[in-house]
C-alpha cells in the first residue's frame, strides 16, 4: 500500500514540476515527452541486478547462521565432529525450508531399510534426487528417521485434493503409501509388524 502511495505522489510531483516548469502554464505539450532520456533496462541487466540482491540475502542468511552458531557453542568446538552445532543448525534450517512435508499418521510398525519404524506421527517429505528417483522421507519434529522408495505414477488415486498422503491396507506383509502433490505422484510398498 505505501508503494502505491509512493508511486502516486513521485508521478505528481513530476507532473506538476514539469508544469511549473514552463512559463507558459496552459501548454501541456511537453507531457507526452516526459520520460525522454530515460534508460531503458534490457531483461539482462534487470536479472543482473536480482541476482546480486539475492546474493547479498544469501550472505546475509549466512552471517546471521554463523552468529547462531557461535550463539549455541559458545564460541567453542565440540570434541566430536559429528556432533558439530553447524550441522545440527543446517539440518534445521532445510527442514524448516521444506514446509511442503505432509502429516502421516503410522499405526504400524513399518520397516525402513531393514530397521523398524516405530508408529506413530511422522512429517512426510517426497522428493526426487539428482538421478529422479523419488524418495519419502520421514521425519518426527526436526529428526530424520528414514526414507523409502518410491514409484512415480500419473495416477491421481481418485483423490480430490492435489496434496495428499495416505497408507492403505495392502495385504499381509506390506501396505502402500500412495502421495500426491503439484509437483507429481507417487506410492510406495513397504514392509511392516505388528509387534517388535
């Protein structure tokens, strides 16, 4: 709303700066030749110039990472590696990047990888790699605990939404998580137990 307003009253300060400009105040003829002189921008420069903004958001992302950082350790290192505040913090920010992730409620124990998935709620992300495999990826609050997967279909499921997950009965082994979304369709056949 302020750059409309902005805009507004620029266009009448120049319109009327043109005007009082002139000693003659009933000729107008000048107003058509307003913007002679004006550089035009061709589509180039004007991605150029979006560019080197995005590249100035992105360090200053990275500064305010780094403050965070020095924020949780302290300044310090950690004695193991693996656990170094900077992954944990880089992990965090790609989850919170990825808000498309959807609700899945699990009420069996499903087997990832030959390890158990334990019931319960779990954030869903589906994606397709460098080599457009697709994969479901699950996570519980910002912790990853697995991923599966997954078969590209055009297979919509007669589904009325276009973002959807869902796990559907297959038989007695297995059961098919079907996920739809704007980007694409997917499902999946995974293993499951009743008890560990």
């Amino acid at each position: 709303m302020t750059k409309k307003i902005f805009i507004y009253l620029f266009t009448s300060l120049l319109l009327t700066t043109s005007v009082f400009a002139d000693d003659n105040w009933d000729d107008f003829g000048n107003i058509d030749r307003a913007w002679d002189g004006q550089k035009s921008i061709t589509n180039k420069e004007f991605e150029e110039a979006i560019n080197v903004l995005e590249g100035k958001t992105k360090q200053k992302e990275e500064k305010q990472n780094k403050k965070k950082i020095k924020k949780i350790s302290g300044g310090g290192n950690s004695l193991h590696s693996e656990l170094g505040v900077e992954e944990e913090i880089k992990g965090l920010s790609d989850i919170t990047k990825k808000e498309e992730g959807q609700l899945l409620n699990i009420p069996i124990n499903l087997i990832v990888d030959e390890t158990p998935l334990e019931k319960g709620y779990y954030k869903v992300f589906a994606e397709k790699d460098k080599n457009n495999d697709i994969y479901f990826k699950f996570y519980q609050s910002q912790f990853f605990k697995g991923q599966i997967r997954a078969s590209l279909t055009e297979n919509d499921f007669n589904k009325e939404t276009i973002d959807f997950i869902e796990l559907i009965p297959y038989d007695d082994n297995f059961v098919k998580i079907i996920f739809g979304s704007l980007d694409f369709n997917a499902y999946a056949y995974v293993r499951y137990q009743d008890n560990i």
